[in-house]
C-alpha cells in the first residue's frame, strides 16, 4: 500500500515502538518527492502532510499511530477468519475457489493481481463470499462497548415498555446481544460464512447497511478506517489463501470456539496455541 520505499520489518519492532519507529518515519517522510514507488496509500500520507504544512516530527507520529492501528484489531480478525476456516472446510474451499477464479478471469496470475490491487477492485462483487466471511467473524468476535451520553431528554422503546433516559445520563449498549440475537442473526452461534454474500451490491459501501451490525461502531463514531481495514484484511486472506492450504493438526487441545474468557481480552477474544500444518498449493 505504502510502496517499495516504505520501511520494511516494521511489525518486528512494534514491541520498540518509541524507540525505533518515529526516527525510521521521520526519514521516510523526510523525502518530500513523491513517486508512484510510495504506493497510493503512502502518496495520500505524504501530500495530506505537506498540504497541511504538518511538522516532519507530527507526521511521523501520526503514521506510527496508523501503523500501530493496521496491526492491532486487524490482526486479531485475520487469526479468527482463519480459524473459522480450519473449522468450516467448506467455507475453506468455497473461499479458495472464488479468489483462484478472481484472480484467473480478472488478472491472470497473481503477480498483476498484486500490482493493480487497490480498495476497489476488492469491493467487487467476484469476492462477495470472502467479504461476508469476513463480516462474520467480526460479528462473532469484535467486541466494544458503546457508551453515550444523552444530549437531550430521549425515550428508548423497550419493547412495550418506555425507558426514560435525561440529558446527561450515560447510555451503554450491549452491541454483543443484538450481534448474538437469533430473531436478528439465526443460528446465531455459528460461522455461517455467506450470511452477507447474498445482499445487494453498492459499490463503496458494506453489505451490512440496514442491518444490525456494529463491529465498526455507529453513528458519528463510526470507524474511520473502517474502509481500510477491510482492505488490508481481504488482501491477506488473498495472497494466503491462493497459496496455501491450510490444515489443523490435532493435538489433543480443547476446541477453540467459543473462546474462553479471560482478563487478557480486549475487543477480540484471544485463541490458544493451534497447530496448523501449511502447505502451497501451487508448483514453484
């Protein structure tokens, strides 16, 4: 996304946050030109800066808490797809099949695919079941809490109750209940993996629009990334998933949905240890 100038390694040295990365930023950012080599991604970042008259020192922290974000709770929902995957070997193939014909009918080979790869040739309908997958997991796993605070006096309807909430009363939602209603999502326990793939397409927008789902929040507090992160995740599940196969090797461990609560948790619920065996699937 960022082009082959980007610094390279960074994930590594997300643990040395402070004392690696903004110098590392700083230089990148340090060389005003920009050139098809920063990506569209990084061109955006680094017009966006000089437009604004940014400081070199701001900007580099500003792309360090980018950095930071792409790799946190996009990480953890590109672990729970692929483990909903192992567990769902149709969902598995169907995913396979669908990114192999993608790829073949609209690019070739892999290669172009990667080079002309931006948001919105993944928002195309050809991957509507690996966008759904994804929609999935984060409707099973995305946990947040939405806490409001009452600008007027509002009545909520509680079904055929009134609850009266005054101006500057705090609100909490439970986002977890309406993604686990089962009048709302059936089956709602289960990786159903096309529960989205058979909504009406509109370009630019998420198949979830109308419904209930709130991984990404809602309202003026919806995720501005949200977009983005989208696009990153796909892009993974993509390249891994057209050039693995992937197999669970039993161990002996105890199943890893549902996960177990633990005080570690924060916005996604962590997995144990599972051994996968990884295989390509194409010849060298």
């Amino acid at each position: 996304m960022f082009g082959s100038r980007y610094p390279e390694n960074t994930y590594e040295d997300l643990r040395t946050l402070d004392a690696t990365m903004p110098e590392r930023f700083y230089r990148y950012l340090s060389n005003s030109d920009i050139s098809e080599e920063d990506g569209w991604l990084g061109s955006a970042f680094k017009k966006l800066f000089r437009d604004n008259n940014i400081a070199l020192h701001e900007a580099s922290g500003h792309l360090l808490t980018f950095q930071w974000g792409m790799h946190t709770n996009t990480f953890g929902i590109a672990l729970w797809l692929f483990l909903f995957l192992l567990s769902h070997p149709d969902a598995l193939l169907a995913l396979q099949n669908e990114i192999d014909k993608a790829i073949k009918e609209d690019f070739g080979d892999l290669e172009s695919f990667i080079a002309g790869v931006n948001p919105q040739v993944l928002d195309r309908p050809c991957f509507a079941m690996l966008t759904s997958s994804l929609l999935e997991t984060m409707r099973l796993t995305a946990i947040f809490i939405a806490l409001r605070v009452a600008q007027s006096d509002v009545q909520l309807k509680d079904r055929g109750d009134i609850v009266t909430v005054r101006k500057g009363e705090y609100v909490l939602g439970n986002v977890q209940a309406i993604h686990m209603d089962e009048n709302v999502y059936p089956d709602h326990r289960k990786f159903v993996f096309d529960r989205f793939a058979h909504c009406e397409h509109r370009e630019g927008r998420l198949p979830t629009e109308g419904q209930p789902w709130f991984s990404f929040a809602a309202g003026k507090h919806l995720c501005k990334g949200r977009y983005l992160a989208i696009y990153e995740l796909k892009l993974v599940a993509i390249i891994y998933l057209h050039l693995f196969d992937f197999t669970p090797v039993s161990n002996g461990s105890r199943p890893w949905w549902p996960p177990r609560t633990t005080r570690r948790n924060l916005g996604i619920p962590r997995a144990e240890e599972i051994l996968v065996d990884v295989r390509p699937r194409h010849e060298a």
